[in-house]
C-alpha cells in the first residue's frame, strides 16, 4: 500500500514540478520554450462561460470559445507575441501565475489526467490596477522522450502538454485583450 501511495505522490510532485515549470516559462516571455512542452497533436480550448439556470448541466459553451488552438495555431501565436508585431502586448504584459490545488485525477504509463487552479496577476503599462484571472484547467500531460524532466525524477521520458480545457471563473473577462497563454 505505501508503495502506491508513494508512487501517486511522486506522480504529483512531478506534474507540479511540469506546471510550476510551464508558468515559470510564460511568466519570463520564455514562449518559444513553452511550446516546445506541447504535444504536436495538442488540443487547447478555453470555453465561453454562459449563464444559466442551475438546473443546466454545463455552464460553459461547447461550441463557442475564446481560444481553440492547436500545435500550429499556438506556434503561430508564440511567434507573433515574440515579434515587433505583437501590437496588443507591446509593451509586453507583466504576469504571475499562481499554480495550485494539482490533482490528479487518472493515469496510465503514459498519460496523466489532472486539474489544478491557476490565478494570473497581468499588470500593464503604467496601470495601477491589475488584471486578475481566475480558472481551473483540466489538462493531459503525456510522456514523450523530448518531454520535461525535474532533477530529482529517475524517469526516462519526460512529460508534454497534449490537452488543456480553461475554465474561466468570470463570464466577463476583466481585461482588455486575453492576448496572454492561460
């Protein structure tokens, strides 16, 4: 019994390492960096929240989206933000991502199913006030032998960002441009 439990902790420790790496990545405008930890088939959706009754069963659209991307459409994005042409992010937004509350929620030897929080401070030129963004994301991490690695894992493979569903707390996002990675 010890050696599941040990097994799921260290399996944890290890996507939090990925994602505590991934924000750090972001948060430096490293975005060429971060796209090279997202699988070539990945799948990145951030669904419109709607309002509705309680007695719905989802709260947010299945065919509206703020962002539906792919490896292409990311790389394209990671790009142009990295370019004098990244006119909604000039001057570049100034961001901290809060990763918690990781969960893991199913696993194979090569995949992990997970969610965790993530709460992003965006502060803006001369701004005062900062944006505040509020989501769970519902991610799947895949080993790949290109894939990040923490120093202490005695893993082979590393892990791959191969699917990220955000979901938003707000129904009115509280900044001008969702222009950043979420």
């Amino acid at each position: 019994m010890q050696d599941g439990f040990e097994r799921r902790r260290t399996l944890r420790l290890e996507c939090e390492e990925f994602l505590y790496h991934a924000a750090e990545l972001l948060d430096d405008r490293r975005l060429s960096d971060w796209h090279d930890l997202v699988t070539e088939d990945i799948e990145y959706r951030v669904p419109i929240r709607t309002t509705r009754e309680r007695s719905s069963n989802t709260e947010f659209s299945e065919e509206a989206f703020h962002m539906k991307e792919d490896w292409g459409t990311l790389k394209v994005r990671t790009e142009r933000m990295s370019s004098d042409f990244a006119w909604s992010e000039d001057p570049p937004s100034r961001t901290r991502r809060q990763v918690s509350n990781v969960r893991v929620t199913d696993c194979t030897d090569d995949q992990i199913e997970l969610k965790n929080n993530l709460v992003i401070v965006r502060s803006r030129k001369a701004e005062t006030d900062p944006d505040i963004l509020s989501m769970e994301r519902h991610d799947t991490l895949r080993r790949d032998e290109d894939g990040y690695v923490p120093d202490w894992s005695d893993q082979s493979e590393g892990l791959k960002l191969a699917r990220r569903t955000v979901l938003l707390d707000h129904t009115v996002i509280p900044t001008d441009s969702l222009s950043i990675i979420l």
